[in-house]
C-alpha cells in the first residue's frame, strides 16, 4: 500500500478592515492612523484636504463610494471658535464643515453599510448642567449651610462626592445641547445631520484636545504648547481662571476610539476626556510644576481678555459609558518628557 501526501489547502489570511480616517494630519487624525496602522487586522487609508473636499457632497460620495472602508472616521472640522462668531461668512464654513459635511459622510456610509464615527464637543452644552438640591433645600442660597462639604466628582470615577450622596455634576451623554456660540451651533447641527442619514454611528464629544502639533498648516496649537512656550519667555502670564472643564489628550482620545469601534460598542452618542476637571489658571499652574518653569501665574477673570465667541463657564462632560481614561496630569507628564 503506498502512502500518498496529502495536500491540505492553505489558510487563506483574514481580510483586513478597511478604515478610511479623514483630516489624517491634524492633531487627532495623525493618533489614529498610528493607532490603527500598529493594528495588522486593517487596511488604513489617511486622507486630508487635498485628498477630498468633504464639503462636496458630490465628491464624497464619488471618492468613498469607490473605495468603500468598512469605517469613516473624521478627524476634520473648522476650530475657529471666534472667528465664526464675527464674521458671517466664516460661520457658513463652519456650518459646512462641521455641520452639512458630516451629514454627507454619514450618508455615504449608510450606502456602503460603513460605520461612521464623528467628532463634536462641550461647546453644545450652554455651561449651566443641572445641580442636584440636596435634601432639606429651601433655594435660599445666602444662608444656606447645606453645600458646605460639596466636592464635584471627577470624570475619572474620583468617589469623594459620591461617598456624601452626591452625585457627578456635568453634562452626561444624554444632556440637552443648548450651545452659548456659533462654533457651538454649527458641531449641534453635525451631530443632527449624523443622526438624521445613518443609524450607525458614533458621535464622540472630547473637550480641550492637546498632543503633539498638527502636520497640517495653519493647523491651530493646543492651549498647553501655547502657554509652554509664553512660560519660558515670560516671567509672569496671567490665566483665566474660569471655565472649568476637561482636557483630552489626543493619543487616548485615539485609542479609546478604535476601542469603541473594536467592541461593536452600542451606536451612539459618546463622551471621551481625561480625569480631573479644572480651569485654564489650574492646568497652567500643573504645566508650570511638570514642566519644572518657576514662572509666576495670575489668576484672572475671563473679562481681562474678551472675546467675540461666549464660551460655557461649566462643560465638564461626564463618562457614563465606557472605562474612564486616565487624569489629564498624568497624560500632560507622558507629553512633555516626548516633547
């Protein structure tokens, strides 16, 4: 009897996911195509401005349509927040691009049965959250002894408060939108032109992104590598100790989107910001002790630099749906020392 070889038929490789990211050299852009490039299980396609006009709908549905990503990520979107509030015609851009354009993509991805993930922002809530009374409260603020031992919740799952019964203040994914500005109003006509064209879909709202700077031009700076560099030429700045928020740092914002979109996460609305909310005063007080700089920092009102666009006084945004990322002092160390 002769043995005969048996020849088994190879394993054919799983196909990668193809994930289109959109604004691929801005800020966050540039985090996930690394985040997604050091995945082998997908295909990434980086496309910026030259590579298409998300403002066409015409040419979007052209271009992805043809190449059909299983994901849509975009990265873009005008950042103008004063500029938009002044001049009208800058407005009608940010609408265009922060509004019709994401309606577009959404679209698109609906045709080709893609996932769409989209990028929005604290500014679509008006800065007032709702704050629970605690029992006994005769809304006679002036004599009132019962808030006295109040400590807001951090958005990293900090328990101090909820240890004395109170809950998280912010704005949770469920919140109202009511926005104070027209960058506002045009990132809350997004979010509703996303929800109107597909059901699949991720709209994550980040707050305060910071990371290492855009490879696109004219790409705007993030607040820390503004004061970083006014730190070491000057012996004092003056910071805004008002509008008490979160940071996001870009490479977690980056990686706890592929997360999401790994997990099959249900489709919705989500909020992604690192830990410990402060004012633009207390994370330049932290910049300056990280960064080892012994230059002086004056507290000041918002009113010592006015601006055209009104921002939210409170648009701490609050988690309740995913593990919480780590606190924004912890993310800022890890940026300085690859600075």
């Amino acid at each position: 009897m002769v043995n005969k070889k048996i020849s088994l038929p190879k394993a054919q490789p799983s196909e990668k996911k193809k994930v289109l990211i959109i604004g691929a050299r801005g800020m966050l852009g540039q985090e996930l195509v690394i985040a997604f490039k050091k995945d082998t299980a997908y295909e990434v396609v980086a496309w910026d401005r030259d590579d298409i006009d998300i403002t066409s709908e015409k040419q979007v549905i052209a271009k992805v349509t043809k190449l059909k990503p299983a994901i849509i990520i975009n990265a873009t979107g005008y950042n103008a927040v004063d500029k938009c509030e002044e001049d009208k015609k800058e407005y009608e851009l940010a609408k265009k691009l922060n509004g019709k354009a994401p309606g577009y993509l959404a679209k698109v991805a609906k045709k080709i049965k893609a996932v769409f993930v989209n990028y929005s922002s604290d500014y679509v809530f008006d800065g007032e959250p709702e704050i629970p009374e605690p029992t006994g409260c005769t809304h006679s603020c002036g004599s009132c002894s019962l808030h006295t031992d109040f400590v807001p919740a951090s958005t990293r799952g900090d328990d101090r408060s909820s240890m004395r019964g109170w809950p998280q203040i912010g704005f949770d994914e469920e919140a109202k939108t009511n926005p104070i500005s027209n960058y506002g109003k045009s990132k809350v006509l997004g979010e509703k032109e996303v929800q109107k064209n597909t059901k699949n879909f991720y709209i994550i709202r980040p707050s305060k992104i910071f990371g290492k700077p855009a490879q696109a031009e004219n790409a705007k700076r993030s607040f820390f590598d503004v004061m970083l560099e006014a730190g070491k030429k000057n012996k004092m700045v003056k910071a805004v100790d008002e509008e008490t928020s979160c940071f996001t740092y870009a490479p977690d914002l980056a990686k706890k989107t592929k997360e999401i979109v790994e997990a099959e996460k249900p489709f919705g609305i989500y909020h992604i910001v690192n830990g410990d909310p402060c004012t633009w005063y207390e994370a330049v007080l932290e910049l300056y002790q990280q960064a080892k700089l012994k230059t002086k920092v004056i507290p000041v009102d918002g009113a010592e630099f006015p601006r055209p666009a009104k921002r939210p006084y409170y648009s701490v945004l609050l988690n309740t749906k995913l593990n919480p990322l780590r606190s924004y002092k912890d993310a800022l160390k890890e940026y300085l020392k690859k600075s």
